[in-house]
C-alpha cells in the first residue's frame, strides 16, 4: 500500500473544533465555500459604494447655494425672525378693510415697557426701520379712551377703569404694530394699531368691551369697523356705556 507523508497542524487524536475547517487527508484546510461568500461580500460593498459617493457628491453640489446663503440672504431671514422685514407695514397699501386681515408675520415687533393711559403706551421696538426711533410712545389709531392724564382736564368717567384694562393686557407684552395714512400725530407720537401675539387688533378690542370710543374725525382704514363696535358696544351697554 502506498504511504503519504502528511504533516499535521494539530497533535494526532485531535480534530477541528470550528466547523468552516476541514480535515483533508490529514491536513486541515479552510471550506471553499467561505472564501467565496467573502469575496461576494466585497464586491457587493464596492459597488454599493460606487454608487453612493456619486449620488452624495451631486447632493452636495445641488445644494451648495442653499448652505452657503449670501449676505443679503442672512439679512432677511434675521429681519424675517425679529418681526420687522425693514418697512413699514401700511394696512392702507395692503387694501385691508377689516382689523382681523392683518398679517401680523409682516409687522414690526415691540415690547411694551411702560403703559401712559387707556390709549397710549411706550414701547421698545426690535430692529426699529427706518424713520422709528427704538424707543417710542404709541398712540393707539382710532380710538379714545376717557382721559385720566390730561394736563387741563380731570380725570373723566370710567378713565382709570380704560388704563387700568390697558396696563393689565399690554405692560412688558411682546405686541406686533401696524400703520396707515398718518405715521404721527402733532405731538409727535407714533400712530399705530397693536397686535397682540395672538393676531388680534388691540385697538378694536377697546372699542368693543366698550373701554374706548371710537375715533373718527380723522379718516383711517379701520373706520368703518370701529364705527361699527362702537355702536354694538353701546347698544349692548358694555364699559363706559353701561347705565
């Protein structure tokens, strides 16, 4: 009988413990089959790669303009965050007959700081636009509030009960403002309605619970709505108009 001469790995009386390896004739060899699944498994991973960096390269190029925003870019959006895009928002330029159309999103951003009367308050505003200083005092547009600070009148019916509602639901508030024909009036004092965070007209809601009038010898956009709450308020006898 023919002898092989055959060099073991292992001490004689032993076998694999690992079930990938074979004994062969006395030699222990690697199963083909695993060097073959492992080579399937690179080249599957090469390609999948081959594929992948060209799609993650063409991303990054089609939104290259998108990371890297202009100057002019980075200043609307941080004038977009601050409430103010820079001008002005005229309800007259925007057509808007009724207080509850307004776009608060486009109005200018304040802090009420201190409160003066039913219908008049000062304000710190964010980013003030051109023509507005930071700090300013607010006339409320279209309405009056019974007087309580008048330097040659008393103070009159229902006054304190107006600047009291008025502190009570504006002082250290964040409000958006709004504007129309008249930027000032002869004192000088910014003429503005103000919004609440909430999008509601402040201004309309005095005349409404009945803590103000409405004013209407000077024209302005919301007029015929006023005039409309005023009358409903003292149809109903709320606030000042209660007997």
């Amino acid at each position: 009988m023919r002898r092989f001469k055959v060099r073991l790995r292992k001490p004689l009386g032993t076998r694999p413990t690992r079930p990938h390896l074979l004994e062969k004739r006395g030699r222990i060899t690697r199963a083909p089959g695993r060097k073959r699944g492992f080579w399937r498994l690179l080249t599957i991973t090469a390609r999948f790669f081959c594929f992948l960096l060209p799609a993650a390269a063409l991303l990054i190029f089609l939104a290259k303009d998108s990371l890297n925003p202009s100057p002019a870019e980075v200043s609307v959006a941080v004038a977009a965050r601050s409430g103010n895009s820079g001008k002005l928002y005229r309800v007259n330029e925007q057509g808007i007959k009724y207080s509850g159309a307004a776009d608060i999103s486009l109005m200018v951003k304040a802090d009420v700081i201190s409160h003066v009367d039913g219908d008049t308050v000062k304000v710190r505003i964010h980013n003030p636009p051109t023509g507005i200083d930071e700090k300013e005092t607010i006339r409320l547009l279209g309405v009056n509030a019974p007087e309580t600070k008048h330097p040659s009148k008393p103070v009159e019916y229902f006054g304190r009960e107006a600047s009291e509602f008025t502190r009570g639901a504006l002082l250290n508030k964040q409000v958006y403002l709004a504007f129309d024909w008249d930027l000032r009036d002869q004192y000088g004092r910014l003429l503005a309605y103000i919004y609440t965070s909430q999008g509601q007209c402040f201004n309309a809601r005095l005349i409404s619970e009945g803590y103000a009038r409405a004013y209407t010898y000077f024209a302005f956009q919301f007029m015929d709505e006023f005039r409309g709450l005023d009358q409903q308020a003292r149809k109903e006898k709320r606030g000042l108009w209660a007997e």
